[in-house]
C-alpha cells in the first residue's frame, strides 16, 4: 500500500509533553467498527465497565533503560561528539544502536560515555545503513548495564525531546507499573494509564491480568521512509510469551471471552506467539513482525492504545486492526475534541473491522 495513504495533519499543540495525572484520569476514545455509535467519548478509568468479566487483559512489563548515550569518538587525538540510543542487544558485551551524525564514525572507531564518574568505551564493529552500528563495550553483563544506567539517559520520543529535555520526572512518568525487565528504549506507552487503583477496579469486575515481554526498540520512533509499505523494513525486537501466559490465554478464549491487548507492543509479540491454526503458543526470540491492513490477527480479540504518528507502522497496524477510514475518522475525531497525542497522551479502546479476525 501506498504509505500517504497513512498520512495526517496534527495540530503542533495536540501532542502531550506530560502525561495525566493522576495516570488513569486521561481521556479514552471507544472506536467499534459497523456500530452506532462508530465513536464515543470515554475514559480510561472506564475500562472496567466497557469489558465483560472473564476478559483479560495483556500487559508488557519490559522496563526501558536509559539508552541515550552522548560520548565523544576518538580517531588519533582527534575527537568528535556522537549520540547513539541503544537498541538491540545482540550479545552480553555488545548493543546495536543508531547513532547521530551517523558520518562521523567508521568501523574500528572509539567511542568514549561518561559522566563525572563512570567512564564506559565502545568500539564500532560494525556499521549498516541509516545510522546503526554494533558497539562492543568495554565491559559485560551486569557491569554493563550498570554502567549505562550511570551515563545514560532516559531516551524520550523525537517529538518530545525537540519540546523540551529530559528531566528526573521522566525516569518514573516513562515507566510502566508492569515495568519489571530490562531492556526496552521506549515504553509500551498504553500501559502508562493503568494505576494500581485501575487495576484493583478492572480486577473485582472479574477481568484478567497476564503479562508479556517485548522489548521495544528505538525503531518504533523511525519515519516510514519508502513509499510503498511493502518496501519498509522493520528493526527486530526481542520479547516472550511464557508457557503459562499462552495456557491462561488459550483458556479466556476457549470460554468465549475476549483477550484485550494493552498497547501495540503486547499485540505483536502475541502475535509473532501465534500459531497458524490461531492458538497461541510459548514464544521467545526476536520478531520483526510488520502488520498492515489486510492482516489477520489471530491472537487478540481487542486492542487499547495510543494515538500513533502519521505514516508510521503504528497508525498502520491500528488501520489494519479497525479499518483505514474508520480510524481515518477517529483521528479526526480525536483532533477536533483536543485528545492529547502520543506517547504521553490520551487513549482509544479498539474493536475489530469485520473480517479484522481469522476465523
């Protein structure tokens, strides 16, 4: 598909640069496809009283560590500034990230992170297009992250970074409550709504909570460069879907009630975990899982998220889930209501287009 296909114009003020407070206060929009209404006004504190007892709730409790990295390279007693956000780890002494002006480094370089009192090098093994290279550290394991929890910084999306810096309010509003492993770049952002309060409301009306893994990447913030969808090339992801998790979702849907996905990044591992014949399955490695219209989603039932970015995979994976004209609409809708946008914004709660499902 065309990628302008996916475009929109946002207001420069709808995007929010702090989220609700308290978190579960913000704004929820209810979209369901072939039904009247298509649109209705919600809140996330309304969760509860918009799902059935029996549902479940999926959550991802990757936690993101502070992969912004500014070092300096070293070529001979020449140095420049680089800054790289750490993406993928690939190995226990090693990370691939993208890396900013991707020019100034060449294989073999230096690069120096420190601070006032941890130094930490790099060198660039190697380097691929658009900006990433692998950097193999100076030390391992748990030295490592240490060591990047010291000189690192909480990597805040583009959008919110240009507006301001990151400050210590970040290292907590841009956690999860789930959060629990290491290794994500960015949050799973819907799951910044949810409150132990929320939780305690979503579990006496008799509604599951499972959780999953996926570790987000700092591909989730890159533009859609191609013009066709099929020319796009998704950065791989790390995640799981543990035994038991797959057994308990196996079990909601055998009753008959829905599996809900809290936001994007719990869909796609679920779905990577997904089997052709629809069950899901014990999964872990990484997916590189790309989902737009036309897919047939075999895992979820029912997907709470955020509002996404124009021409991005994610506005694209919602298209596929509820329909292009439908959320062509719940954009519109959203705008001109003042719903508050990415990562830090409100939320909508996604019902499927018809035929969205397999089988």
């Amino acid at each position: 598909m065309r990628v302008d296909q996916f475009d929109f114009d946002l207001p420069n003020e709808r995007i929010a640069l702090r989220p609700a407070r308290p978190r579960d206060a913000a704004r929820m929009l209810l979209v369901r496809p072939g039904q009247s209404p298509l649109l209705k006004d919600e809140g996330v504190r309304n969760l509860p009283d918009l799902l059935e007892p029996g549902d479940a709730l999926v959550f991802n409790d990757t936690k993101v560590i502070p992969a912004q990295l500014e070092g300096r390279r070293m070529r001979g007693d020449v140095s420049a500034g680089v800054s790289a956000t750490l993406h993928l780890r690939t190995g226990a002494d090693r990370w691939r990230a993208f890396v900013r002006p991707a020019k100034k480094l060449q294989t073999g370089d230096t690069v120096i992170f420190d601070n006032n009192s941890v130094s930490l090098t790099a060198k660039v093994a190697e380097k691929s297009e658009g900006g990433e290279v692998l950097l193999v550290f100076d030390r391992s394991g748990p030295e490592l992250d240490t060591a990047i929890a010291a000189v690192g910084h909480i990597p805040l999306p583009p959008y919110i970074a240009q507006k301001r810096g990151e400050d210590e309010q970040d290292r907590s509003d841009y956690q999860t409550i789930f959060a629990e492993k290491d290794g994500a770049v960015a949050a799973p952002t819907a799951g910044l709504h949810f409150t132990p309060e929320l939780l305690q409301a979503l579990k006496n009306r008799g509604i599951e909570s499972h959780r999953v893994t996926l570790h987000v990447g700092a591909g989730t913030f890159l533009p859609v460069k191609s013009d066709d969808t099929d020319d796009h090339k998704m950065h791989a992801e790390r995640g799981e879907v543990s035994r038991e998790t797959a057994e308990a979702l196996l079990a909601v849907r055998a009753r008959g009630n829905k599996v809900v996905s809290v936001g994007t990044t719990s869909l796609r591992i679920l779905e990577s975990a997904a089997q052709k014949s629809g069950e899901i399955a014990h999964f872990s490695g990484e997916t590189s899982i790309f989902i737009t219209p036309g897919y047939r989603f075999k895992a979820i039932d029912v997907l709470m998220t955020n509002f996404h970015l124009p021409r991005s995979t994610l506005f694209m994976l919602v298209s596929a889930f509820s329909g292009l004209e439908t959320m062509r609409a719940a954009y519109d809708h959203a705008i001109d209501n003042k719903y508050r946008f990415y990562s830090y914004g409100d939320a909508s709660l996604l019902f499927p287009q018809k035929d969205a499902l397999q089988g």
